[in-house]
C-alpha cells in the first residue's frame, strides 16, 4: 500500500512482508529534515523489520544535516526492531553513501539490524522479500504506477 506523500517522501508499506519503502521525489533540499523526521515517525508507528531507502533522488546532504540525522533522526531508528535495511546509492552520490556509511559506522553500537547497500531499488527489495518473485512483482507494480514520471526511479525503470 501506498501512503500520501509527503514533503516529496513517497512510502510504501507492505504488511505480509513487515516492509516499508522510502524514496526522496525532490532534488532541491527545502523540507528534508520534515520529510526525513516524518519516515523516521512511520517507522517507529509502523515496526517493520525490513526497509529499503533508496536515496537516489535526494539531494547532496550538508553538514548540517548529517548532524541534525546523527543527533535526531539515527538513535530513534536505531532503536526499533529491524532486521534488515537496504540503502540505495548510485555511484554519482558518493557524498551521501560515505555521510550515511559514516553516520551507521559511528553509532554501530547501537545496531541491531543488518545493512547492505545496492545500486538499483529492485535489488534491495529482492533482499528484503527473500527472493519471493510474486511479491517483488506486486510491490514493484504498486510502486512503478505511483511514481510521478519526472521522478528519477520513474525514468529508469
């Protein structure tokens, strides 16, 4: 199921599978840190186990904001019951890969989950699902049919 966007975060939830997908829609920088505090809020309200993010259309995050994520946003996730995380970076995000690698890798203390990065969404969600093709299909399709199609995942799949 799709949930109202917000502040350009589109998520989707998937109950059978204890799964909630993030994708940042802007790549201008304005209401980040709402958006980004509103996913951090479905996690905590939903507790799922598995999450992809896939951050290939946020915008290239400043100091200031790895530290508003390091101080508000990573020890309320951290904290939470989940099992496995899927990031996705694209190589020309470099920056937000090494800041949020950084920002994991410092509080590695406080994880309970296990994280792997990929260069495409579907990668990622065959993790999460466990290599289960019909759920992969149906969440894809839900997924695919709600992107608007400026969005960046819209244009590449």
């Amino acid at each position: 199921m799709l949930l109202p966007l917000f502040h350009d975060l589109q998520v989707q939830s998937d109950a059978d599978h204890q799964l909630l997908r993030f994708q940042w829609l802007n790549p201008a920088n304005s209401v980040l840190r709402p958006a980004l505090a509103h996913g951090r809020d479905l996690v905590v309200q939903h507790q799922p186990t598995h999450v992809l993010v896939d951050f290939t259309g946020l915008p290239p995050l400043s100091i200031q904001d790895e530290m508003w994520m390091s101080v508000h946003w990573f020890p309320r996730i951290a904290a939470q019951p989940l099992r496995n995380v899927a990031l996705v970076f694209r190589p020309e995000h470099l920056h937000n890969q090494m800041a949020t690698e950084a920002m994991f890798w410092v509080g590695r203390h406080l994880l309970g989950f296990s994280i792997q990065i990929f260069p495409e969404p579907e990668m990622g969600l065959h993790w999460l699902v466990g290599g289960d093709g019909p759920a992969l299909e149906r969440l894809q399709a839900e997924w695919n049919v709600a992107l608007p199609s400026t969005s960046p995942r819209a244009l590449s799949i």
